[in-house]
C-alpha cells in the first residue's frame, strides 16, 4: 500500500460517499441499534470506524480511480491500538469531511431504533452539493469485491439506482412483520393522496444517481421528513409491526422513492444485503457482487478485516484481485467464514465455563480445584 492509491481518476467521475453518525447526546443511548445492541456508545463509535477502514480500503483496491468520500460528525480524535484512524483513512486518499447532524435527526418521541441511520440524508444532500458526476452513497457496513463497470456507467443515465430488498415479493407476504400492503397503508395514514398501494421496499444501504438527481431527491426527503415531524399524530401512526415513521430510515426512503416521479433503476445485480451468521444460508453465487452490505457483521468479520487492513504487508493488500471475493468471503462467512478471532470458540466457551464455575464452586474448593481448571 504505496503512497495514494486512490489517486487517479476515471473517464467517468464518480465519488463514492458514507456516513458515520456517533451518539452526542445523553438521550442518544436509548436508542436501539440491534446488531450492536450490546456495546457501550464508545465502543459503537469504533466499531463504526473499523467498518469505515474496510469499506474505504476493500474500495480502494476495486475502484482506486473513484474518489472516495467520509462525512462524519464526529469531531474527537480516533485511536484504535496505535492506529490514528484519521490518518490512515487520509494516507489511503479519503477526503474526511466534518457534518453536523441537525436537519435529520428525528425527535426523540418518534424514533427508538436506528436513530443514526437518519444521518444519511445529512450527508446525501451534502455531497450532492458538493459534488458533481456521479455519486453513491453506501452504508459503512458495506465492502467491494471486485470493480463493477457498468455501475459508473448507468450514473449517467436520467435514472437513480436504488435497491429493491424484496423484488419478487408478493404485496401480501409479510417480512419482519410487514408486508407491501401493510406499507402502502401506513403510507396513506399520513397522506390520503398517497398514489402506491402496494410500495416497494427500497434499502437504505444504496442509492447512487447524477448528481442533479441527488440533488432534487434530497429536497423531497426533506419536504418528506418535515411532514412527518409535523404531524400531529406521527408518534401514534405505526405500521404492522408497531414501528412509528421514524424508527426505520427506509420507510421513509421507500415513502420518497415510491412517490417521487424521478425513474429509478434496480441495482440488485450488483450490490446484496446479506445476512449472515448460524442462522443464514449464504452460497458461493453471493460472491460474485459487486458491493456486500453486512449489517451484522460489525462485531465479527469487520474487526478482522480491519486488523489485515491497517497492515501494509498483509494478505489483504497482496491477494489477486481476482481472489479478493473468496478471501473476503472468509471473513464474513460468504458462503463459510474460514478467519476467526485469535481465541478459538473453544478457548472462549472453555473460560465462560471456568468463570461460571468460580460463581458457583465454594471458594475454599475452587482455590484446590483451580490448578486442575487452568492446566
């Protein structure tokens, strides 16, 4: 990883662009993030960063022509070991941009989950704004595997890209427990006029367009947004599964997308929200996208990911583009998860087990017993 590699340019100027909010107020530790329910608010703000070192550097190595973009309103310095986050992601060629999170940040009483996620919308109209060419905004829970050229060139089409979560579903089916139908409605509870009776489910993980496109979609998520804090009965208005407007940024993503008179084209050919863990079923045709989105591999693959990235000479930086999916694949269980932690799950589950023993054995036979535990 000589020098910056991030800059030559391509025919087709594209800046690809994420957002990193962290918590800056008391009441922002009752909101609920689930993949990451556990972990303090300082620990959230660096698994936050390890994710933003693998999106930029897995990029780097795919698209080293795109310019590559972090806006962020987090103003305080980022340690993690001996590593200065902002001077590793600066050295890689990412412009950091400081961004206040003030004109998205949904009132307390209308939003207990994934308040943070509204911070996209900051950054959308920001780096619409300031860019121009074509732009995409990810999650920073998102890696690229490989250089998928035809995104850069659909950018130049009179069309946003925007992802499709459930394409072929049908209107009645229920996910999580909601369905299109189910949308549709909660749609016309605040708007009678509301013209998609059955609305598609749009991510909020990807949307990519020209920049005057980006730039007339932020209005409308802005006249959006402000209809919904300023109605009277936002905090009562729940969708099927007893969520208000605000407790998930793609309701209102797909509130705006569906309306909106702006075509849109699906990039589900190229980028995939893939769920992964015991309960998963991933295979090897997932490998062969462009973009991953792994929003529950924050506390898992992303920190190994992040220790191959920050080392210059590991295999990371060294692996043939050509291989870059498989290894990746390894660390997020892309079909099977071969990296793992330094402590194997049997070193760990060995000392949750000796802990649990010394809560519940005597102390007098547990100081006998223990050279027997810890051989």
């Amino acid at each position: 990883m000589a020098g910056n590699i991030l800059s030559s340019r391509s025919e087709v100027p594209v800046t690809l662009v994420t957002s990193l909010a962290v918590d800056t107020e008391s009441q922002d530790r009752k909101i609920r993030y689930p993949q990451i329910s556990r972990l303090t608010p300082e620990k959230r703000r660096l698994a936050y960063w390890r994710c933003a070192v693998g999106f930029f550097s897995t990029s780097a190595r795919c698209n080293p022509h795109w310019t590559h973009v972090l806006y962020t309103n987090d103003s305080d310095p980022v340690r993690i070991g001996l590593m200065d986050i902002r001077l590793f992601l600066g050295e890689l060629g990412v412009t950091i941009r400081h961004l206040p999170f003030e004109n998205y940040r949904p009132p307390h009483g209308l939003s207990t989950t994934f308040r943070n996620a509204f911070y996209k919308h900051e950054v959308l109209e920001a780096a619409a704004s300031d860019h121009e060419g074509g732009i995409i905004l990810l999650d920073c829970d998102c890696i690229s595997s490989r250089h998928e050229p035809e995104i850069a060139s659909l950018l130049c089409g009179n069309s946003l890209l925007l992802l499709d979560v459930a394409p072929h579903r049908d209107p009645f089916h229920r996910t999580q427990g909601i369905s299109r139908a189910d949308m549709g409605q909660f749609f016309r509870a605040f708007d009678s006029s509301y013209p998609v009776r059955y609305p598609r489910w749009f991510g909020g993980e990807f949307v990519a367009g020209p920049a005057p496109l980006l730039r007339r979609i932020s209005k409308e998520f802005k006249a959006t947004f402000r209809m919904v804090t300023d109605h009277p009965e936002a905090a009562n208005l729940r969708i099927s599964s007893g969520q208000t407007m605000l407790d998930n940024d793609e309701f209102i993503a797909s509130y705006v997308y569906n309306r909106s008179d702006i075509s849109h084209r699906d990039a589900g050919a190229f980028v995939k929200r893939m769920w992964t863990g015991e309960d998963a079923s991933r295979c090897e045709d997932d490998r062969r996208y462009a973009i991953w989105h792994l929003p529950n591999e924050k506390n898992t693959g992303f920190p190994l990911l992040f220790a191959q990235c920050i080392d210059p000479a590991s295999e990371f930086w060294r692996v043939p583009l050509n291989d870059l999916p498989a290894f990746l694949g390894g660390f997020f269980g892309v079909p099977h998860r071969t990296q793992f932690p330094s402590q194997s799950t049997c070193q760990r589950a060995a000392n949750s087990a000796k802990r649990l023993a010394k809560q519940l054995i005597p102390h007098s036979i547990w100081n006998g017993a223990r050279k027997w535990l810890y051989r």
